[in-house]
C-alpha cells in the first residue's frame, strides 16, 4: 500500500491508501463526530450497519467511515471542530 496524505478537518494526515478510513479515525481518536446533544460517537461495529461513524468526505455528508477507503487528497470533516455536529 502506498503512503497518501488526507486532510481531517483541514489538517493534513499521513495514510496508507485503501485502508479502511475508520481505522485511520480511530486511530487518531474515538470520537468522529457529536450528537445534537453533545454525546461522542465514533467507530462502533465497523462493518457499516450502524451509524456511529459518519463524516463527512469531499463535502458529501453522511459517509459511513468504516466502509470508505482512503484515497489521496480526500477531505474528511469530522463535526468536532469549531463544534458542529454531523
């Protein structure tokens, strides 16, 4: 696999592309998101039947990190910074 870089709420990051970007977000923190009411909420069953894990990616929200591999340049905003929820 080869080493990319990807940018998490605008902050670039090293990654191994094709790798599971969930994996990568665990890894960096449990919590990828908050709820409405303020509850962290981050990789959960990891095989994309929950809903824990969703950022957004190149401005499309609602995207299932645990499913998505990493690919160069991809933009992934968690709702953790500047405290807005997903």
């Amino acid at each position: 696999m080869s080493e990319v870089t990807i940018f998490v709420d605008g902050e670039p990051v090293p990654a191994e592309a094709g790798r599971p970007l969930g994996a990568l977000m665990h890894r960096l923190g449990p919590a990828m998101r908050r709820t409405e009411e303020g509850a962290p909420r981050g990789l959960f069953c990891g095989m994309g039947v929950c809903f824990d894990c969703l950022v957004t990616i190149d401005g499309v929200a609602d995207r299932r990190a645990c499913m998505t591999p990493i690919r160069d340049g991809m933009r992934v905003e968690t709702g953790l910074a500047g405290g807005t929820p997903s």
